[in-house]
C-alpha cells in the first residue's frame, strides 16, 4: 500500500531532533523493539516509531515499514553485521546519513519505497556488495543524482525506481548494473530519457514500465526508452497505458524491431481501431506471449484491416478483468479467427463471458489449453461452447471454467467426453448440489477439481482413471469410492469425522482433509495408507485425550510414520476444554488423565490396605473404645448439666458418701464385707460403715435409664468414688467407664482431686496395670491407695483407714 507524500508536522520533526540531540548521550534514550521470533526475524512495524528503535544485533530480518521514522543516523544500524533485510516502507524519511548503512555488509535486501527522500546519495550504497534487492519507488526525487548510484552493487539483481516527481533518467544515473533480473521504473512524468540509458543492462528478465502520462506522449522518449529495454527473451511488461491515439502505438514500433517474444499490457485502455494498430506494428514479430490485464475496450468491433497480419508465432494469449463498453455495440468477435487458429493456450477470465460461439471453438485448432474461470457461463451456453461434444478442440489437455454458473454436474460429464486427450479439467466453484451416480468422462482425465461446490456425498460418478481429485469446501462427510489410480486427495473444509478408509486408494501419496470435524486419528488409521507420504490434517476439533496425544508425540513428531506439511503448530487442541487452543505436540497429560481407571483401582486398592492398617492400629491401641467412651461422655454430660439444673430446684446435690464402682465378680466380697445387708439394722458397731450412705449400682440405678447416664450421676451425687480394684476390674468395660468418667469430673472441676479412693482386693502395682488403663495408672501414681489384707487381723486396721479417708471427706 502507497501512503501520500506528505509535509512532517512541525511538533514531529521537533521530537525527532530533540531525541537525536539527547542520543549523543546515551542509546538508552532510544526506543526499543523486542518483536523478534526464533529465526531471529523482527517485525517492528505499525509501531509509531520516530527514531529506529534498538534491535537485537542478531536479526536477520529487520521490518520498520509503517512508522514515522524521519531519518536514520550512521549510529542507528551499527552492529548488525548479520543483518539480510531491511525494509523501511511507508516512513517518513527525508534524510539519511552518508554512512549509515555502512556496517550492512550482509544486506541482501533493501527498501526505502513510499518515504519523502528527495535527493538520492550514491554513498549509502558503498558498502552494501552484498545487496541483490533495492527498492526506491515512490519517493519525491526528480533525479537519480549526478553520480553513479549502484556501481558498488555487484550483485544487484532486482531494481525498482522512480515516481511522479522523476523527471529525467540518464546514462550516469544507472552505469555500473551490468544484468538484472527485474527493473522497474515508473516514470509517468518522465520528462528527459538519454537514449541509451538502460541499454546496458543485459541480460535483463522482467522489466516493468509505468509511462501513463506526458512521457507516453513524446514519441521519441517513449520509444527509445522501450526500444532500450526489448529483448527476445526479456519479458516486457507496460502498465497504466491510454492507447487513444495512433501516436500512442509509435513506442511498440522500437519493441517491434528488437524481436519482442513476451508482452504484458497491464491496465490499459483502448478502442478496436488501436487493436487492430497493434496487430498490425507487430505484424510479423515473433511475439509468443501476449497479455492484455485489466482492459476498458471501446468501439463497434472492427477487425477487417488486421486480417492479413501474420501472427503465426502467437502461442498464448492471456486475458483477464476486461470490460467492453457499448457491448452491444460490438458486431463480433470472428473477424479476429484469424488469431484463434496459432495460440496453444489461451485464458480470458473474469470478461463477461457468458458463451463462446461454437464457430469460434472450431477455430482454436491447436488449443491445448483454455481457462474460461470467473466468466457467466451456464449449462446451457457451455453446450454452444463445446459445439455439444461434437468433437472440437481435439487436442485440448487442460480445461478450467472454475467460477461459472455451472449447476449439473452430468452435463459437464458428457460434454467433455468426446475431448479424447483432456487432463486437467477444473469445475470448482460452481453450483452442483448433487452427484449422479454414473458420468461418462474421457479415459485420459488425470486432474479433476469441484471444489467449493455444494456436493454432499460422494458417488461412482468420478472416474477411476484419476490421480489427483478435489473436494475440498463441499458438505462431505463420507468417502466410500474405490479410486486405485489416486495419488492425491484434497478433502479440506468438509465435515468428515475421520479419516477415509486407505485401503480404497492404495497409490495415495498425498492426503489434505484440513479444516473438517476430525477428532483424532490413530496408527491404524494411517496403517491402512500403504504409500502416504504426507498428511495435511491441521485445523481440526482434535480431542487430545491420552491414546491421541501419545500417538501424535510419539510416532508424528518423531516421523515414524508421517510427515506433516502444513506444520504441527496446526494441529490444536478442541477438547477437553483445558487444553482447548494449545497444540497437541506440546500438551502433557499426567497418569491421572491417561490411566484413570488403573489410577482410581491402585489409589483405592491402597487407600484400602492403610484403611485396615489403620484400623488394626487404632484397634491395638483402644482407639475405638475412646471414641466410643468419649461420645458417650459429651452425650452423658450434656444430660448430666441438665439434671443438675433440675436437682438444684428439686433436691440437694449430693444423696450418697460414695459410689462403689467394682466389677460383678467382686460383688460377693462387697456384698459380704464392705456393706452388710443388716448396714441399718444392726449393731452401730458391727461394721465401721454403717453410718455412711454407699450408692451401688444393683440397688441404686434407676431402671430404664440409660446405664451410662446412671454411671454419671452417681458419680456427681456421691462426695467420693471408691474403685474395687482386682483382675476382674481391669477385664469390666463398665468399670472402665466408671473410672474415665471419674476421671474427666476431676478435670472438669465439679469434683475434688482428693474424692477417688481406690482399694486393691489383689496385690496390684502400677506396672502390672495394662498401658491401656492410662488413667488407672495415673491416679495409682498420684493417689493413696488401700489395699484389702488376707490376714484377718490387719482387716481392722483397713476398715479403720477407709472410715477415716471417708470421714474426712465428709467432714
């Protein structure tokens, strides 16, 4: 794209100077550019740079287009050595520096096009021998300078100058270029030409002149400027020509005389009479080539003066994006036959053609190529066209009428069948919404395209014979057709879901099915391919799931099995949502993703084995039997805090001097010793208790009631607990509760630390207790105990102790 010519505004130009004043100082000031990717390529364009920004010095390819840039410093490109291409496009550059590109040494290309340099200095060039691409187009200078500008440029191999303010080329201007590959000048104000001036460039490839304007209309310029540049094997290409006079076709008469094989006339205007004045200024030239691109014809359509001009050379003739004005002013187009019958090839696109007289078919005896793409016609007028399969263009090979208003695809089927040596035949972008299930076609057709149709399936109408078939941008989702010839299969832009099957193309070679629905493909997908050799399946809703992924990373991107054209970075991820976006090649799935079912059997077979594990532990160290004592406790308390408010309103909180906590086969010892049936009824002195009140649990335990709720509230009711302690004891679950919830009263301070008294009906020490009688164990280490005497005598002695350990609780 050109940008205009435009006047820097004032505020700009005073930032540009003011940041070249600071840079002496410090290239800090300057702006800096990190849009460089891995081949060390620098797009820093549309960046509104003013100054040239800091790149990496290891760039190779330095973009800068489409800033504002006013003017580059011999500092500004020191150190990139390395450096290949440069391109300062669409800037705003009025000054650069004798040396600024000095240190460019590896510069292979080059472009200043589309700036506001005004005046051109050969020493920018001095040290660039390297350079083989140059582009100064579109730049305000009126002249190349008095100096020899591209001298130094040995290897200089594309040019491209000139503009609307150049007005004057000459010898000194361009000495030096011994050969080029491609020139290009615009000069359409071109006011001065030396003759001679671009004579010595040989040889030269492609050559591009812009003359619209005041130089087309001096003669003499224009014609030594063309006759300089015309050479048999140069192919001359004119653009922005207005062929309204016979003066305007003077120029072609030097061309004419140097023998011109290959002329291209790019947007031009003319009328019939100027036709017919070219063909006759190149009667008799050797021209092979003719190409007439982007044509505003006038006229009624009179030929008969070309007539006898001799054209035999002609083998190609090339017409595209014309226009014919008064169309229906036209008489025809078969005074020209005379034309039809050399060409081998010939293309007139996007022209109006809505049909091709089969007279005129009849005339193109040695066609072997016809591309009538983009044009009007139908199934109806393709009939006149090829004369209905009559047997005309007999030695046609390649056939494309591509973007027409085709609808049936068995009528082009049957037309084409009598073109005995058709190849290639191109169809796409038409209208076919069906395929029939038979069509005849030539036995030679190789080449087949219905692409960008409307197809959606698939029948045996194709023909067997083919090697290379495309489909691609139809609404197929399906492949069922046996084709043993196919090399070459395009499917892209369909809805196919997988692959199709590889033993129905055994020589297939090359497979696209980009853009569709696919969501994954396996190794015996590809198995079935027995010849592929490159697959192009990027663009698709791949579901990366582990098999996918694995195969892709695995056996792709190692190229164990295929290659992949169009580049792994295409191939993404559509599901699961996670991934969605990132490629295939770089995702990792953990063990979790990919062995899920073996994950969740391993994860629970262990959690199973540490949950028994677990279990034995706990059962080992009682675990259970706390958590069981201990819900037990909380639920008991909380009903326990309950009585305890109803008591202090109904009763006093303490009815016993003790509870008697002892195991049931102890009972008789209790029963016979410590409280005597007669406790009230006999003698005061018969036994040391009688005056005290002993809560037992077979007499005192409200039936009913919950034994754990018993348990507590005798324990709160009783000024002391008395633990019968004995083997059977420490084997009593009951007792066991009975001491952890007298335990957890002391520390729950509704009970005194002195109100546990603990007798021992057996010799028991604290070492003898199991570990799992923690508190037992502790309240022997912290609390005198008594123990009952198996001699007779000493029992006196006990019972006196007891009374006094009771009396004084109760005093």
């Amino acid at each position: 794209m050109r940008r205009p010519i435009t006047t820097l505004p004032p505020l700009l130009l005073f930032l540009v100077f003011l940041c070249r004043g600071q840079r002496s100082n410090s290239d800090s000031d300057r702006p800096s550019c990190h849009r460089c990717d891995l081949t060390f390529s620098c797009n820093c364009s549309h960046a509104q740079f003013i100054v040239v920004p800091m790149v990496t010095d290891d760039a190779l390819t330095l973009d800068l287009s489409f800033n504002n840039i006013v003017m580059v410093t011999d500092d500004d490109l020191k150190g990139h050595a390395r450096l290949r291409v440069l391109s300062l496009h669409a800037n705003r550059l009025s000054e650069i520096h004798s040396s600024a590109f000095a240190s460019l040494w590896s510069l292979e290309e080059l472009d200043l096009s589309d700036n506001e340099i005004k005046i051109i200095n050969h020493k920018w060039f001095r040290k660039l021998g390297a350079l083989q691409r140059l582009n100064l187009l579109h730049n305000p200078y009126r002249s190349l300078g008095p100096h020899p500008l591209f001298k130094s440029l040995v290897q200089l191999r594309r040019l491209s100058f000139g503009s609307d303010a150049l007005e004057e080329i000459g010898r000194a201007h361009v000495s030096g270029i011994d050969q080029l590959e491609e020139l290009r000048v615009h000069g359409d104000n071109l006011r001065r030409y030396e003759p001679g001036a671009l004579a010595d460039i040989w040889p030269l490839g492609h050559v591009y002149l812009s003359l619209h304007g005041p130089f087309l209309n001096n003669q003499s310029l224009a014609s030594a400027m063309l006759g300089d540049v015309s050479y048999p094997e140069t192919w001359v290409i004119l653009e922005n020509l207005h062929l309204a006079t016979s003066q305007s076709l003077q120029p072609f008469r030097e061309a004419a005389k140097k023998r011109i094989r290959y002329l291209s006339l790019h947007n031009v205007s003319i009328s019939d009479q100027r036709v017919v004045e070219f063909l006759v200024v190149t009667d008799g030239v050797p021209l092979t080539f003719l190409k007439f691109d982007g044509v505003t014809l006038k006229g009624e359509g009179r030929w008969e003066k070309a007539y006898q001009t001799d054209h035999k050379a002609l083998d190609e003739v090339y017409l595209r994006n014309v226009i014919v004005l008064d169309v229906y002013k036209f008489v025809s187009f078969l005074q020209l036959g005379f034309l039809l019958q050399y060409p081998r090839k010939v293309s007139v696109i996007n022209a109006g053609v809505f049909v091709m007289p089969c007279a005129t078919s009849y005339l193109l005896v040695n066609l072997q190529y016809l591309d009538l793409s983009d044009n009007l016609l139908t199934d109806l007028t393709l009939q006149e066209t090829l004369c209905n399969g009559r047997g005309t263009l007999k030695d046609l090979r390649v056939l494309n009428i591509s973007g027409n208003a085709l609808k049936s695809l068995s009528t082009v089927s049957q037309l084409v069948t009598k073109l005995s040596k058709l190849t290639h035949l191109d169809i796409s972008r038409n209208g076919y919404s069906w395929m029939p299930q038979s069509c005849p076609w030539p036995p030679t057709l190789r080449y087949l395209n219905i692409s960008q149709a409307k197809l959606n399936t698939v029948t045996p109408c194709l023909p067997v014979t083919l090697q290379v078939l495309d489909l691609s941008n139809n609404n197929l989702n399906s492949f069922l057709l046996v084709l043993p010839a196919l090399t070459e299969l395009y499917l892209s832009g369909n809805k196919f879901l997988m692959l199709p099957l590889g033993w129905m193309f055994p020589n297939l070679q090359i497979l696209n099915i980009q853009s569709n629905t696919l969501t994954m493909f396996s190794l015996s997908d590809l198995a079935s391919y027995s010849r592929l050799k490159d697959l192009q399946a990027g663009q698709n809703k791949f579901d990366c799931n582990c098999d996918f992924v694995n195969f892709f990373q695995s056996d792709i991107q190692r190229r164990k099995v295929m290659h992949l054209s169009d580049g792994e970075d295409t191939y993404l991820c559509d599901s699961p949502l996670y991934l969605q976006g990132r490629a295939v090649g770089r995702v990792w799935l953990s063990i979790v993703d990919c062995h899920r079912v073996l994950f969740v059997s391993v994860s629970c077979g262990l959690a199973l084995i540490v949950g028994v594990m677990v279990c034995i532990l706990l059962w080992r160290l009682h675990a259970f039997w706390y958590l069981k004592m201990m819900w037990a406790w909380l639920k008991a308390k909380r009903g326990s805090q309950r009585r305890r408010r109803i008591r202090h309103e109904t009763e006093p909180l303490l009815s016993f001097d003790a509870f008697i906590s002892y195991s049931e086969r102890d009972a008789s010892w209790v029963e016979n010793f410590l409280v005597p049936e007669n406790t009230n009824e006999g003698d005061m002195d018969s036994t040391p208790l009688q005056s005290l009140s002993l809560c037992l649990h077979k007499r005192d335990f409200l039936p009913g009631q919950w034994i754990v709720d018993n348990i507590i509230s005798a324990i709160e009711r009783s000024r002391r607990t008395v633990f019968i302690l004995s083997e059977n004891f420490l084997q009593s679950d009951w007792c066991r509760y009975e001491l952890d919830f007298s335990h957890f009263q002391l520390f729950d301070g509704h009970t005194d630390r002195d109100a546990v008294i603990l007798i021992l009906l057996e010799p028991l020490s604290r070492d003898d207790i199991p570990k799992r009688f923690c508190k037992l164990r502790k309240l022997m280490g912290s609390t005198t105990y008594l123990e009952w005497p198996q001699d007779d005598d000493r029992r006196a002695e006990f019972w006196n102790n007891l009374r006094k350990a009771l009396d004084e609780f109760v005093k």
